[in-house]
C-alpha cells in the first residue's frame, strides 16, 4: 500500500522522539544503562520489522512509535554508558562515539538510497533489520561479556 502523505510517519516517530527525550532522563537515572538498551535496540529492530512488511496506516503509526522510543532512550543510554566506563580518556572515548554516530548519520542513507535504487523499500527495511540485529548481537555479547550477563 502506497501513502500519500509520508508527513503521519514522520509526526508520530518525532512526537515519540520528543517526549521519550523528555522523560527518558528520569528512566536513565533509574536503571542501568546496559539494561536500557536492549529494550531499545528491541523496540528498533521491531519497529523496522514492521515497516519491512507495513501495509497499513495503523502499522506505519505503530512502527514510527517504536522507532521513536527506540531511538529516543539508545543514544543518550550508549552515551551515558560511554562516558561511566571512558575512565580517563573520556576526550577520546567521546570522540570515537560520536564520529562513529556521524558515519552512521552519513553513510546510512547513502548505502541505503543505493539499495532501493537497486531493490526496494521493504528490502532497505530489512537490511536496516538485519544491521539492528547485528548490532543487539553484538552489544549483548561484549557488554555482557565484560560486565556480567546482560539480563
């Protein structure tokens, strides 16, 4: 199904955004931060599994909403977590995290514009789904690994 109006998505991902923002410091404050972002990276994953096989509004809508809490409550959780264990070299602890942010800022949407040049949106959807599992993969087993199992 074809929308005409992208804007439904975009409004309901960006109010999710704000207001999980606003209330996500008190949530950040509460638990640990690598207790976070599994539930985060979940709510990703899920939100772009969604949009893989999205066909009607209501799916976009839920998609955008889990997309959006997803993302609101990861960045400053990974950045919480990376300044507590930086220790001393917290300069370049930030710096290797935020340039890595600004690659996936950059380069995302170019290889992603290239695969639906060459396939289509639910295929971009799904490799951005197999990317955020990649991702949950990895967080879990290094961050569990080196702290204690992620439960």
């Amino acid at each position: 199904m074809e929308f005409s109006n992208p804007g439904i998505f975009f409004f309901f991902f960006t109010i999710t955004l704000i207001l999980g923002r606003a209330l996500g410091g008190k949530i950040l404050d509460t638990y640990d931060r690598k207790k976070m972002s599994l539930p985060c990276f979940a709510a990703i994953i899920i939100s772009l599994a969604i949009l893989t096989v999205s066909a009607t509004l209501p799916m976009f809508i839920l998609a955008a909403v889990l997309l959006g809490t997803g993302l609101a409550l990861l960045y400053p959780s990974l950045l919480l977590y990376t300044i507590e264990n930086a220790g001393s070299v917290r300069g370049p602890a930030m710096g290797t995290f935020t340039g890595f942010a600004d690659l996936g800022m950059g380069a995302g949407p170019m290889i992603m514009g290239i695969i639906i040049q060459r396939t289509s949106y639910p295929m971009m959807f799904f490799c951005l789904t197999l990317i955020a599992v990649v991702n949950f993969i990895y967080f879990y087993y290094t961050i569990g690994k080196k702290r204690g199992r992620v439960e």
